[in-house]
C-alpha cells in the first residue's frame, strides 16, 4: 500500500456560511430556527453550543439542505438554498462532509469501503455498483484514514471497532469527499473523555492543516472552548451569544442554557 502526499490541500476553496433571518418550522409546528442571522467565513472553525432542542441539529441540516427554510436566505459556498433545486442541491452535498453522533457505518464492510462511500459524488453509478473504484480514489481513501491515524484498520470490519475509531473512519469519510465545508453534530456526545479529546483534535487539525470550514455541534462547555476559535450559542433556536471564545464566559453560556452552569456541562480531563 502506497500513500503518497501532496502539499495541495483537499479544500482549496473552503466555502462560506451566510444566514439571513432564516426561519425553520416544521410540520408539527414547533419551531426550530427564528430569524437567525450569522456570517461564517471560509476555513473558521465554529462550535455551535445549546441544550437539547436549541436548534443546533437542525442548523446543521438547514445548511446541508436536509432541512428546508421557512423564510429567509442561505447561502452555502456558490448556493442559494431557498431557491435550490434538487439537482444542485444533490451538488451541494457533494461538498460538504457530514459527521453524526452516531458513526453511521455499514457494519458488516469493511473500513475501506465505508471510506470510500465519500467518492460516490465523484464516481459514476456503473462504477458505484460494481463497487470498481478508480485507483486515485483509493489512494484519497488511504491518506484520509492516514491523516486521523486508522490506516492499520483499512482492511478491517467496521463492526470491530471501538466507538472511537468509528468516528474517525466517518471523519475519513468525510475527508474522501474532498469537502469545501465539514459538519459535524454532536460528533463526541458517545465517546469517553480520552477518545473524545482525540476526536475533536482529529477535526482541529483537518481545520489548520486542510483549512477546510468546520462546523461542530456541541454541548460540553470545556469541548467548545478548547477546540473552536468561535462560539455560537443557540437557545429556544435563536443566537444569543456570537463571539470569540475569549468572551465566552461561564456567564455567558449560563444565558446560553437559561440556568446556570453545571458539573454535567463539561467534559473534563
């Protein structure tokens, strides 16, 4: 196995966030998003903080396009979202690496082919279902795994991972999209403390070395600080605090939360 690297980074053109007054009702009526407007630049690293039910899920799928507005504008990258067809909208997600709490992973496949599910976008369907990967596709595959230090797993079945290199098989997924824009939600919220830790220094580095836009969901204040250089606070799905990490005091994310901080709000180690 040959892993060759280049000083070519995979985003070269990170993209960019931009809100408008971005509404998001959903059928049942509860309302997810309220006239929320943010600015987030190409190559930032963002961690997105709220309790459960903020609205920071559906912030993240809203920006995928998983999630469509009630009102206002969104632009991803080139996109226009409220006006997207599903073409374009099919394109957008080509460039945007997603990563969930919960991994996500074919099981029963191995580690390599999990990764390369991230090709699909750049892979013809009679290729796809053949399962006949062109040989540049794999060498993105193996510096993907090499880069979050799992390469020794390549040949490997996903379901004899531990939960943490789990994750980092779905970060290397992300990574084989070549991505503009990583999203990452509630990305730690299963791991332990140690591997949590790792994870997020995983995404810290993809951000500084590959300059790729991350968004990251999260909950735990000491997560937040630590590995974003910006915080977003979301409460009853409106921002209520956008700043530096700097400025985001313990009395800060106690209006985040709308009580005051607890033990339970931090990860600790």
């Amino acid at each position: 196995m040959v892993v060759e690297h280049t000083s070519t980074p995979i985003a070269p053109s990170p993209w960019s966030v931009s809100m408008r007054d971005v509404s998001v009702r959903y059928a049942s009526g509860v309302v997810a998003l309220k006239n929320v407007s943010l600015d987030i630049e190409p190559g930032e690293m963002v961690s997105v903080v709220g309790l459960s039910g903020s609205g920071k899920s559906s912030l993240i799928r809203t920006i995928n396009g998983l999630v469509p507005l009630t009102s206002g504008s969104l632009h991803v990258g080139g996109f226009q979202l409220e006006t997207a067809r599903a073409g374009e909208l099919r394109r957008l997600r080509g460039h945007i690496g997603m990563i969930f709490q919960g991994f996500n992973l074919a099981k029963r496949t191995s580690v390599l082919n999990n990764v390369l599910v991230g090709r699909l976008a750049h892979t013809t369907t009679l290729r796809t279902l053949l399962g006949a990967y062109r040989a540049s596709d794999r060498q993105i595959a193996f510096e993907a795994l090499e880069r979050v230090g799992i390469l020794p797993k390549v040949w490997d079945r996903a379901s004899s991972l531990s939960g943490g290199q789990q994750q980092r098989v779905a970060i290397a997924r992300a990574l084989c999209q070549q991505p503009r824009l990583v999203l990452a939600d509630e990305p730690v919220a299963s791991l332990d403390p140690p591997t949590a830790h790792e994870v997020m220094g995983d995404l810290r580095r993809i951000n500084q070395e590959l300059g790729i836009t991350v968004i990251t969901n999260l909950h735990l204040i000491d997560l937040a600080r630590r590995y974003g250089t910006r915080i977003i606070g979301l409460r009853a799905g409106e921002v209520v605090f956008d700043g530096a990490v700097e400025a985001a005091t313990d009395e800060v994310f106690a209006e985040i939360y709308g009580r005051s901080v607890a033990s339970e709000d931090a990860l600790g180690l």
